[in-house]
C-alpha cells in the first residue's frame, strides 16, 4: 500500500461491505480490555470428541437500533482428519477446517482444493455445550504514538489490535479484535504497518438470520488510525494466458473501509 491510499475508497463491492449484529455496553472492550490470545480457549463437553480450539480473533457486532450484541470467536485452523483411528490419520481428499462460534451456532469453513458445496456451513452444538475459556491481557497500554509501536515492537511484548467498522445506513458496527502477527516498521520514515489474519470479517450492509451468517474470512492491513483494508476469501478464478482455468478459495478483491483502529500491547513476564 503506498502512503497515498490514506484516503478512503468510495465504492466498495457490495457483497463485501460492512455488517452486523449487535452489542450490548458490557460486551463493548474497555479502553485497555482485549483476550490474550496465547490463552484463550473454547472447550467442548461432547462425550465423543471434547474437541478444545484456540481462539484466533473475535468480533462484535452492535446494532444501535435493536440494542443487542453478539460476540464470535474465531477458532485456529486444522485440516480434514479421521478423528481417533489407528493409522492414516489424515483424510487423503484434504481440507483446511476453521470454525467460528456465536452464542452455540458454529460457522464451520471447509475449504478444499477446488469449490465444493460444504465451504460454509452453520450448525448448532456440535460438539456438545461450548465453554469459554478465555483470558485477558495484563498491563495493557495503549499504544499511541509510532514511537511506542516502534519500541513494544522492537521488545517482543504481544500485540492486539482492534478494527471498528461501521455502516451508517444500517447503524451496525463491529470491532474486530486479533492478535497482531506481522508488525512491519519503517525506522527511516517513522511508519508502521500491520498485517494479520484470518479474522472474521463481518458484511455489515444488513441483517442475517441467523447472524453468524454475516461472516467471512479475511486478512487484514492498516499503518494509520482511520482506514483498515480487507482482502476476503472467495471463489477467485485461476487465470493462465487470459482463460479461466478453475476457480479455487483464495484471499482476493482488496478493498478499504474507514475505520478506527487501536493497539494494545501486554506486559512482559517478569
């Protein structure tokens, strides 16, 4: 990104604009309030597989005319397994499997080599009742200057980030919170620049039913406060010579959003 893409795109595809659910003040994070990500869990109770999944990001959608929220979790990635067997663990036919809990609907993502029909899809209670296991970031400062990005950078303290969307027809927003794992600084220009993912990216453009619905997965790009970039994954067509091959999953079609992002970074164990 070059420093004159400061300003905002004025159209943005529109199935991939803003979008929402809903949230309640307590469920808003504090001025220094953000998981630590190193140790923060989701168990399951299921007799049959207590599957436990590490939380990757989380997102929370606010919806100002319903009063509500909605917080999800977006869980790390493992791939197509047969679960317990005696040999030939992996499922020759792989698939990269990510799943996303909201409230107990989970959004499971299956993504093979090419475009099938089980991508994307919501269940309830699949592995039994859900419990959150999840933990907050002690000594959290905010930081608000390069310098103090440069320094907590340079030092190895953990850093989160959070990403607030809004759509001003729908009066949804979301804050998208992550742990920052690729921090680029510039020590001759004095910048920075994060770039992480996956995160679940929310369509802000209207309400879904159910709202977990309104997710897709997405990596995630800013060096200033006020505009965040997203790149989504999609069916994107692969191209040799100007003809379409296939078509495969694949983070494509960037585009920009105003937004309001902070960073906050841990204390170091002592």
């Amino acid at each position: 990104m070059t420093r004159n893409r400061r300003t905002f795109l004025k159209s943005v595809p529109a199935a991939l604009a803003v979008a929402g659910g809903a949230i309640l003040a307590a469920d808003q994070p504090s001025n220094t309030e953000c998981l630590d990500y190193g140790l923060s869990f989701i168990c399951n109770k299921a007799s049959f597989n207590a599957v436990r999944f590490w939380v990757e990001s989380r997102t929370i959608l606010t919806d100002e005319e319903a009063g509500t929220s909605q917080a999800f979790y977006q869980c790390g990635s493992c791939k197509s397994e047969h679960t317990f067997a005696e040999e030939n663990l992996f499922i020759e036919d792989n698939y990269d499997f990510l799943p996303i809990l909201g409230g107990r609907d989970w959004l499971v993502f299956r993504r093979p080599c090419r475009i099938g029909e089980l991508y994307r899809q919501v269940k309830a209670d699949i592995w039994g009742e859900p419990v959150l296991k999840l933990r907050f970031g002690k000594g959290v400062d905010v930081l608000g200057s390069f310098e103090e990005i440069r320094d907590a950078t340079a030092v190895g303290r953990p850093i989160v980030a959070q990403t607030e969307i809004r759509n001003e027809e729908t009066k949804l927003t979301a804050v998208i919170e992550y742990p920052v794992k690729t921090m680029n600084v510039s020590l001759d220009d004095s910048v920075y620049q994060v770039d992480t993912g996956p995160v679940a990216y929310p369509d802000l453009s209207k309400r879904f039913e159910p709202s977990i619905e309104c997710l897709s997965l997405a990596f995630v790009a800013f060096n200033a406060p006020h505009f965040a970039d997203f790149i989504v994954e999609q069916p994107t067509p692969v191209v040799q010579d100007g003809q379409e091959l296939a078509q495969v999953y694949h983070f494509s079609s960037p585009f920009s959003l105003p937004a309001r992002n902070r960073l906050l970074a841990f204390a170091l164990p002592k």
